[in-house]
C-alpha cells in the first residue's frame, strides 16, 4: 500500500456534504464490486466525531490507476474534487483499521418476532407494537453503535437505504495485510494514517 487519492467533497449551497459523500461511497462500491477489488482501502483523514468532507483511497499505484481509469464517479466529480494518485509521505501518525461495525440484531429479526407475539397475544395494541419496536432498536444499535459515524448507502439491489457504520481502530506502528471487503473496509488490514 504505497500511493493514495483523496477525494474532497465541495461544498454546495443546495447540496450538503454528507449527501454527497454518501453518494460517492454507493458508487465506490459498486465500482469495488464490479472491478471485484480487494487491495483497495478508505480512511477518512478529516474524521472527529463526523467523517468529515474527504475520503482518501488507499492501495498500490496499479489498482488506483484501474479504478480511477474507470471514470466511477461519473456525474458526481462536479461535486469533487479529486487529487492526483500521491506516494504514502514517509513521516505517517502510523497505522489503522477502518471497518465496518454491524449492529447485532436486524429488523428482519425484530418483525419476526412481533410477528410472533402477536400471534401469542403478548403485543395487542398497536401502542404495544411501537413500544417493542423503540425497546428492540434501541437494543439493536445501542448507545455504542450510535456513536459511530455511518455512511447511508442505497441499495443497487433492492433500492433500500441501509447504514454502513464506521469504526476505526487504534493507531498502531506497525502495518497488517490482508484484503479489503467491497467498502474498502477491513478488520484486520490496515492503512496508513497521516
């Protein structure tokens, strides 16, 4: 992993930011998927508590290359502006993670078992349905889930929108390898952090 991009986000009177980063990143993972690339890392250099206004790709010169060849951005590069494929500057704060966190329970689980309990007779009312429903989610993301930033992603699929939530693990010296999902994500490879 020795070159990197980064893709500043501009600012719009009409258009926030967010949307646009999280258009970018629908297309980044299409892109990802359809070039079925796995050397290809994200991090979000300006992230504090939000993500910020850049997303910065990681990866070897050739695959960049590949990718950025593809024209992924199509429409959205109006609204981007993108830097030119750069070397990993040799003075880094070190290494990290960036990966996806995933809620432990699902909606399709918590319908499920409404479903069932309605069957039973424990949920009556419809006063009783919310009520789950506010108990489950908030057992379904937590208090430490919705503390993480996320991206709001729209399915190519079935055109559901669906969150990709972020963590980013503890900067540390020394660098791992591995493969990164179709997000750009990765539990255990790491990318350079400056």
């Amino acid at each position: 992993m020795d070159s990197y991009i980064d893709i500043r986000f501009m600012e719009d009177d009409e258009i926030p930011i967010y949307f646009i980063r999280n258009k970018t990143f629908t297309k980044l993972h299409k892109a990802l998927h359809d070039q079925k690339q796995t050397v290809i890392g994200v991090s979000f250099p300006n992230y504090k508590v939000k993500l910020g206004d850049t997303i910065r790709l990681h990866g070897n010169k050739p695959a960049l290359d590949t990718l950025q060849q593809s024209n992924w951005l199509g429409g959205l590069a109006g609204y981007c502006d993108v830097g030119e494929i750069l070397p990993v500057p040799e003075n880094i704060e070190g290494y990290r993670t960036v990966s996806r966190k995933q809620p432990t329970m699902t909606l399709k689980k918590m319908q499920v078992r409404i479903a069932y309990q309605k069957q039973q007779g424990i949920l009556k009312t419809a006063e009783d349905i919310k009520a789950y429903e506010r108990q489950y989610k908030e057992k379904m993301y937590g208090s430490q889930s919705l503390d993480n930033p996320y991206l709001e992603l729209k399915s190519s699929s079935n055109g559901q929108l669906y969150r990709v939530f972020i963590e980013m693990g503890e900067i540390q010296d020394k660098s791992v390898s591995g493969d990164f999902n179709y997000f750009g994500l990765s539990k255990i490879a790491t990318v350079p952090w400056f």
